[in-house]
C-alpha cells in the first residue's frame, strides 16, 4: 500500500514538474518583431527620440528570444511587453515628426501665398 501510495505521489510530482512554466510567448514575439517593422517603415531610425526607443527595442526583443531559450518564458513575455510598447512609442514619435514637418511645410506655402497677394 505504501509503495503504491508513494510511487503515484512521484508520479505525481514528476508530471507537475513537466508541465511546469509558462508557454513560450511567441503571439507577444510576432506582436513586438511587428510593432519595430512598423516604426521602420514609417522611419523611425530618421528621428533621433524614435530611433533610441527603437533601438532599446530591438534590444528587448533580442534578451527575450535569449531569455525564451533558457526557458523563462514568463520574464520573456514581460520583456516583450516592454519591447513592444517601446516600438509603438518608436512609432508615435515618428509619425509626429513626420506631422510637424509637414505642418511647417504648409505654414510656410500659407506665408509665402499670403505675400505674393
């Protein structure tokens, strides 16, 4: 009886043991690679503010996927949130810079039209 009770005790435990820790974060990996494609696109590396959050992104993403290899999935999904909000930010920033520009474009045809008149 006691050899039965402590043999399904460890196989028990063995079972917990494997099935143990996080799945690995890979929607949260294609949601952040996606995120720094992204702020690329629109040109981020360009603006010096976007490029540093860009940057430290990349950075993330890069200790996360070291970080999903040693099988802390947990501090990897935590990283590649960061990672991910850092390229939005990245993004954000170059879209701004992008609409400032623009902007000043269009105030300085405004004045050159105002004094042709």
């Amino acid at each position: 009886m006691r050899t039965t009770l402590s043999s399904m005790l460890v196989l028990f435990l063995s079972v917990c043991a494997g099935c143990g820790g996080a799945p690995a974060p890979t929607e949260r990996m294609a949601s952040s690679e996606a995120a720094i494609r992204g702020a690329k696109e629109v040109g981020a590396d360009g603006v010096p503010k976007a490029s540093l959050y860009l940057k430290l992104s990349e950075e993330q993403v890069a200790k996360a996927k070291a970080m999903m290899a040693d099988g802390d999935n947990e501090r990897a999904d935590l990283v590649l949130q960061r990672a991910q909000a850092d390229a939005e930010l990245a993004l954000a920033l170059a879209r701004e810079n992008t609409a400032k520009n623009e902007a000043q474009q269009l105030v300085s045809q405004v004045q050159q039209l105002r004094g042709k008149k």
